[in-house]
C-alpha cells in the first residue's frame, strides 16, 4: 500500500469528502478532481494505483475520461455511477473499467474491492502473472510490457481482456465455468452474472481476429484454450 496513490473524481463534493476520509484511514495517499477535465489533466501530470470515476460528471463525463485514459495507461478503474442497468455496466467493462459501483455505496465495499483490484494490478505489473513472452503462430503475448500481437500487429485490450487471454494461455486445455472466470480475473468478492464473461470473451475473440479459435466453447459449462501451434 506504499506509495499508493488514489484519484478521486466526482463532481459531487459530499462523495469526494466520504469517500477520502474512509479510505484515507488506511494510508493511501489521494488527489481529488471535480470534473473530467480536471482530471485528465492530473492523470497526465501524475501516476495513481487507482482512479475511482464518477459517470455524470461536467464538462467530460466518467465514459470519456475512461476512453482517453485508455489511449495511454492501464491504470484500473472503479466507476461510480447512480444508473444501475445491466448495459451501462456491460459498455463501461467494454470500455476497460475494472469494476463497477452503483451509489448509493458502502464505503466498506468500495475500500475492499479497491484493495483487490491494487493487489492484482500490482502482481501482474511485477510480472509474476503472466509469462514473459508467449509466442503461439502469429500470436504474441508479452507479459511485461502487456502487448499482444496478431501477425505483428499490436491490439488492444481492456485490463479484464489481457487477464483472461494470459489465465486462458497459462492453462491449456483446461475447461473453465463462467463462475471459475469470475472468481480468477474478477475476484471472488465480484459480484455480476455469466453476461460480463461473455461479452469480455466476445470482444477477446475479434481482437484475435483469425486467432479467435483458440478461445473455444464448451457448451454448456464455458471455455477452454485449445491450439496445436507450438509455444516458444
């Protein structure tokens, strides 16, 4: 938790407030931004473990500091949001944000998945993770710097996409139910349904573009990694 430094983002000062002085009292060092704008402006300028986001927000909401951030940085990211359907959810994991909460919180629950999330990030950034470098036919998974490449090409993907293809790579052959993808690249504490792996496994797959039939179904209880290239 050293040196950790958390970004709080909403406009509404009240929750700013609450939210620093809960987590506040377990060390971590925190920036507050009222709007998007002001924020982008404080990621560019500084490094954070965390960036907790608010989604209605002025001058730029919590969508587009989300997409900018991404441009550039993996940072993990919590939004906050007052709007609870099953579609804002699912656009903000397509987005690349980390987890979700709908307010009203509990500060409790807030802090806890913070410290999951800083725990994971922390353990893949110093490489115990993921492999080194994975080279499976044209598809190159450097764990290290977390690039993937098709046939040379560089692609994107969200913190949850990257995570799941080096679980699935790490483990092949290995049937995986929708509910053991959840507790390894989510956490245990994750509470969603089967659609959030569905739809991160659908975005994986066009990422992969030819490469998508290493990811398999398996009707019926999940996915599985399967491919006869050879590994180098």
């Amino acid at each position: 938790m050293e040196n950790d430094r958390i970004l709080i983002v909403d406009d509404e000062e009240r929750i700013r407030d609450m939210i620093r002085e809960y987590i506040s009292l377990e060390g971590y060092e925190i920036d507050e931004a009222a709007n998007g704008v002001e924020a982008l402006d404080m990621i560019i300028s500084r490094q954070y473990s965390l960036i907790i986001l608010d989604v209605m927000m002025p001058k730029l909401d919590g969508w587009g500091v989300c997409k900018e951030v991404r441009k550039s940085s993996q940072v993990p990211i919590i939004m906050l949001t007052a709007r609870g359907e099953e579609y804002d959810k699912l656009f903000g994991f397509e987005l690349g944000v980390d987890d979700y909460l709908v307010k009203p919180f509990s500060p409790k629950e807030l802090l806890a998945r913070m410290k999951a999330i800083i725990r994971r990030s922390s353990i893949t950034e110093g490489g115990n993770a993921q492999p080194d470098t994975i080279v499976i036919e044209g598809l190159e998974i450097e764990g290290s710097s977390r690039s993937v490449y098709v046939d040379g090409e560089e692609v994107n993907l969200t913190p949850k996409e990257f995570e799941l293809l080096c679980l699935f790579v790490k483990n092949p052959r290995i049937v995986f139910s929708r509910e053991q993808l959840l507790n390894a690249v989510w956490g245990f504490d994750y509470k969603s349904d089967d659609r959030t792996v569905d739809t991160h496994i659908k975005t994986l797959r066009e990422s992969l573009k030819d490469y998508r039939r290493f990811i398999v179904t398996v009707w019926g209880t999940g996915y599985k990694f399967e491919t006869t290239g050879k590994r180098k």
